[in-house]
C-alpha cells in the first residue's frame, strides 16, 4: 500500500507525511526530493515547472512507487495536483490518495512563516490553478493540527476496507435521529454534514461525540471521502431542507458516483420536483428516490412512518434497510412499504401533512368551543380530551395535545403564555394548488391553511377585535349535551377531512397511473408518523374495500348520525362569534356532497347570461351545449 499525501505547496504535506509514515511504519519519501536539478533550480528562481520539467520527473516516481508496492508500502508527499499528473503517478500501482485540503489565504499565511525551502510562494497563485480535486480518495482539511490530521487519516485508512453500507447527508434534528435509528439497528452508516467556516463545522464529527457508543458510524465533513467510504452500489440519504438545497447537493454528488448508485431524499420535497429529479437522474444512469418520512424527532429515532417511490429496483434495494428502522403496525409489520413509481412518495407526504394541518386544526376547534364558547378551564378541557383518548377519537395529535394541556410553567399554563400565531412551512398550500390543479374540493384544508394565515395578523386582529368590540361569550348551563355533541362533531369532520385527503390522491394517482394502494397506505399511516389515530385504523379496512369513504356502509352509519351534530356545533359557535373555519369547511363539504340538487343551475345561467358561456339542460343529453339570450 502506498499513500500518496497531496496537495499545493504549503499545505502541509511533507510534515504530515512523515508522521503518518511513522504512525504505520512505513517509510517515508518526499516527491521533490526525486527532482532534477534544472527543476530544483527552476522552482528556487520562482520559474513555474512546465508539464515537460514535471513528466520525466512523474515517471521516475511512478516506477519507485511500483517498487515501494511490492516492498510492503510507503508514504510518499508529492504535488500531484491534476489528474493528468495523478495518471501517471497510479499507472501501474493502486495508491491511496490523500488531499490536504485549506484555504488559498491559510496556506499564503503558512508559507510567508516558512524559512529556509526552496519554493518561492509566488509560485501559490499557478499551483492553485494547477490544482484539480478529484473525486476519489479522500480529502483531509489541514484546519488541525498535524497530529489530528494524521489522526483523521490513519481513521480513515483503517475504515477502508470496511465500507459503510448506508450514508446520511444532514445532521439537522431529522437526519441525526434516522443515522441513531439506523445505527442502533446495526446498519454500518457514514454520516455527513457540509462544512461551513463559524456556522457549521465538524458537525457530523460531533454527532459522534455526542453518542460515544455509537461504534456503526463514521463521520465526515468532507463529501468526496464520504462517498468513498459508502460500499456500491452506494445509497445515501438526505436530509436536508426541500428546494434548491437538494439540487445542489445531487449536483455535488454526481460527479462522485458511479452508475446504479442511489440517492434518497427524504425531506418534504415537492413531488413535481421529485418526480424531475428520477428523471434527470436516470440520464446519469443514477436512481432516485423520493420518501415522505414522518413521525417528528421521536419518530425519526425510535421508528417514523416511510413512504418510499420511484424506480422500483432502487426501493427494493433500501427497503430492507426501511423496514428495520420504521414502526411497527398492530399486527408487526413495518410502516413502509413501496408506494409508487415517480415522486408518489412524496406526494403522499403531501397528503399527509395536509391531513394533519386540518387535524390539527380541528382540535384547536373542539378546544376554543371548550375553553371560550363553554367556559371550561384547561383542566377540564384536557379531562374531557383524555376521555376522547379512549374511543375511536383516539390519535397521537390528541395525546399530544393532552399533554399540552398538562404543561404548566410557575403555575401557569404554558400554553397561555405562547402567541398566537401559527407557522407553516409550505406542504398544505402546496395540496391546496394541487386540489385545485384536479378540481378536488379540498375546503377543509384551505381553511386550515388560511386560518394559519388569518393567525398571522395578530396585529390586524387585535386592533379590529378593539374597533368591533368582539370577545366571544361564554354561554351559561348544561355543558354535557353540548360536549356529548362536540365530539361527534369532531369525529365527523376528521372523517371529512381524511375523505377529502384520500380523494386527492386517488385524483392524482389515477392521472398519473401510480395505482396508489389508499388500503396500505393508511396501514403505513397507523404508526409512527404524525396522524396516526383509531380512524386510520379504521380507515385500512374500509379502504380494503372502497376507493370513497363516504360511500361505505361504516362510514355512512357514522355519518348520518353525527353531521347534524357537526352543523349544531359549527352554528353555535359562530353565532357566539367563535371562527370555526374547518368545522364549518367540513359539514359545508359534506352537504354539499350529498346534496342531488345543487343551486349551481343559477351560476350556469348567470354565466350564459353575461358571457355566453352555454349550459347544459336536465332534459336534453348529457354534453350538447345551449345558449339563450336572456335579455334583448
Ligand atoms: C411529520 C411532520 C413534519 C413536519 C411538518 C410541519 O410528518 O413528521 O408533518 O413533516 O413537522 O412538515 O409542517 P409545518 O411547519 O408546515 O406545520
């Protein structure tokens, strides 16, 4: 084995040599020390070396470094700073590389320190334009010391022949918490994270400071070396923010990987844009994957929700790998599972997270009707939601929002104490302009995400609320049959809301052929993930059977019984001035669904009216178009 540590003058690389050689007892050569003299006296003068000074100089090292190989091994410190220069050094041999990597302005430093070489550091600036990394071997950064640097690569070397099967790019809260979940399952793992200078360095490297037992992990700051110690074909994972982000990092990648190498991402990417990048990447002769990963920091460590899609044969190779680290469904099964080809993975995230915005949303609801409309103190209000904790109400955002309303800060609710203004990130506005691209009413997640908006002004609404004089009142009396009423309320909407949310995936899915299977995907979404309930529970058998919720027989029981209660509560509310955006969505959406006669007659003749827009008559055949002129 010969090692080659390389690099621009001043980069350290005769003193790091020399120690890494001691380190493996190997001995140690310096590649200037093979130079003629006419170079010697050339780089003394400050004359840069030309390719016909260095080629008989490269070729001479090129046979040295076949003899070392075959004597037991060396360290050799060379230039070697492009590849033509490199060809000629391997020809013949397999040397390990090693580039010591730093700053034009670090090295400038090193160098006006040094005394008595040879090099003029004039010479920096063409070195620096000589310099071509390549993207195999590894790279060494020489902000450490000699010492660590040395440290680092002997590391590295004894790693090397134990290629880490799987890779995580992002050390964010996610992707630190899947690279745990996959080590503590014994998936041999490389994790990476950019480095950038104050804000993010040695990131990864702290990661596995911080779980010292962790012995399946290595870590890296710098991506050629990452790659390279991932076994082919190479499967890595990102976990980094949506957008541009994740273009730049698979451009990074590319020129590192070899064909049928997988990359995944597993952020909340947009599905159109997954859907362009499994094709740009098939160009490469790369696979991409596209997963919706659910299920929060906990999730994410102890078993989230997957939803792996895109080219099947790239799946069939990370699922096993899924499957260990995901929940587990009631009856052991993972909670992942293929879901389709293209960026149907994360389409379904999509999904989901829309269905938890108006999940979420609901409860908020259920909890202002509790806490303005019928007085009750949070106390109660959580007694009341741990009861609905027991039935079919059950879900995790319940739980959660149970324990919420059991968080006190110096005797007070802390919940109290936090301002009322609701973020987003972007994932339900993006199913409401898909709802909207399929014509699906997707009501009550518009007003999930507009009430997040409308939460926003809070400077609007305080100054209006003074201006109108409005604070909704409390109502005095019996509680219990209102409460009884609330939480079939509730319950009917949530089924509303997980309806709507499986009709626009069934609309997409049949537009773009992925034969989404909405029975196992509510199986995947019984566990781990954030909208895990009884409902979804539920929903696994009846969607065994239908494609429209609303149409099956449990589904139509439940609702007849409880839409009244749905339209009661969403009226009392808002006639005791409480906003109750996605109750009023819901019941809105579902009478209008279920009504045969619609006014919708009115918009066509108004529209024919002023637009000549025509319509179509009950008592003439579906598709022929009529016009009248309404007024002379
Ligand atoms: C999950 C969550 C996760 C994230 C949401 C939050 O499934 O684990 O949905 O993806 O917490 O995207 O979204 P907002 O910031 O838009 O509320």
């Amino acid at each position: 084995m010969v090692i080659i540590v390389y690099g621009v003058t001043g980069c350290g690389k005769t003193t790091v040599g020399q120690l890494l050689a001691e380190k493996l007892n190997f001995p140690f050569y310096d590649g200037d020390n093979f130079h003629p003299t006419s170079n010697v006296e050339k780089m003394r003068k400050g004359i840069p070396l030309t390719d016909e000074d260095r080629i008989p100089w490269l070729n001479n090292l090129r046979i040295k470094i076949q003899s070392w190989d075959r004597n037991g091994g060396a360290v050799l410190a060379c230039s070697a700073l492009n590849e033509k220069y490199r060809k000629i050094l391997k020809r013949g041999s397999n040397p390990i590389w090693v580039l010591l990597d730093g700053s034009r302005e670090l090295i400038q430093e090193r160098l006006d320190a040094r005394v008595g070489h040879f090099m003029n550091p004039a010479l920096l600036e063409s070195q620096f334009a000589t310099l071509e990394k390549p993207a195999y071997g590894y790279k060494v950064s020489i902000d450490s010391t000699p010492a660590e640097i040395v440290e680092q690569i002997h590391f590295l070397l004894k790693n090397m022949n134990e290629l880490s099967s799987f890779g995580v790019i992002g050390m964010g809260v996610m992707g630190k918490s899947l690279a745990l979940n996959l080590s503590n399952n014994d998936v041999p793992l490389s994790i990476y994270n950019r480095h950038v200078p104050n804000k993010e360095e040695k990131v990864a490297a702290k990661v596995l400071e911080q779980f010292p037992d962790q012995k399946n992990m290595l870590a890296f700051d710098d991506l050629p070396s990452f790659v390279t110690s991932l076994s082919t074909p190479r499967k890595i994972l990102l976990m980094i923010p949506a957008g541009k982000a994740v273009d730049h990092q698979i451009e990074e990648l590319i020129p590192l990987l070899s064909p049928g190498d997988i990359i995944i991402d597993g952020g909340n990417s947009f599905y159109k844009d997954t859907n362009r990048r499994v094709s740009y990447l098939e160009e490469k002769e790369l696979l991409f994957v596209g997963t919706g990963v659910s299920g929060g920091e906990e999730g994410a460590l102890k078993g989230p929700s997957i939803m792996p899609s895109g080219p099947k044969e790239a799946v069939d190779k990370v699922l096993s790998l899924f499957e260990k680290i995901a929940a587990k469904d009631k009856s052991g099964k993972p909670c992942t599972a293929y879901i389709g080809p293209e960026g149907s993975g994360h389409f379904i995230k999509m999904v989901h997270n829309s269905i938890e915005y108006a999940e979420m949303q609901a409860l908020t609801e259920a909890y202002f009707l509790m806490r303005r409309h019928l007085g009750m103190d949070p106390k109660e209000i959580f007694e009341v939601f741990s009861t609905w904790q027991e039935g079919d109400t059950a879900s995790y955002l319940l739980e959660i929002t149970c324990d919420i309303l059991n968080t006190y800060e110096d005797d007070e609710l802390l919940l109290d104490k936090i301002l009322d203004k609701a973020a987003q990130k972007g994932t339900g506005g993006w199913s409401v302009t898909t709802a909207l691209e399929y014509g699906v009413p997707y009501g009550v997640l518009s007003e999930a995400v507009m009430a997040r908006a409308i939460s926003f002004k809070k400077d609007e609404r305080s100054k209006a609320s003074q201006v109108y004089g409005h604070k909704p009142k409390a109502i005095s009396g019996d509680r219990s049959n209102f409460l009884e009423s609330l939480k079939d309320a509730y319950q009917a909407c949530r089924i509303i809301n997980h309806e709507v949310g499986f009709s626009l995936m069934k609309a997409v899915s049949d537009e773009h052929n992925w034969n989404l299977n909405f029975s196992e995907i509510a199986r995947i979404w019984t566990n781990g993930c954030i909208i895990r309930s009884s409902l979804m529970e539920s929903a696994v058998a009846w969607f065994s059977t239908t494609d429209n919720l609303l149409m099956h027989p449990e589904v139509i029981d439940r609702m007849k019984l409880s839409h009244q209660k749905l339209a009661f509560v969403a009226g009392e509310g808002i006639k005791h001035g409480l906003a109750l955006p996605v109750f009023s969505a819901a019941i809105n959406y579902f009478l209008g669904a279920i009504t045969a006669e619609s006014p919708a007659n009115l918009i066509q003749a108004q529209r024919d009216y002023f637009g000549a827009h025509t319509y179509e008559r009950v008592d003439a055949p579906e598709g022929k178009h009529f016009h009248t002129v309404w007024k002379e």
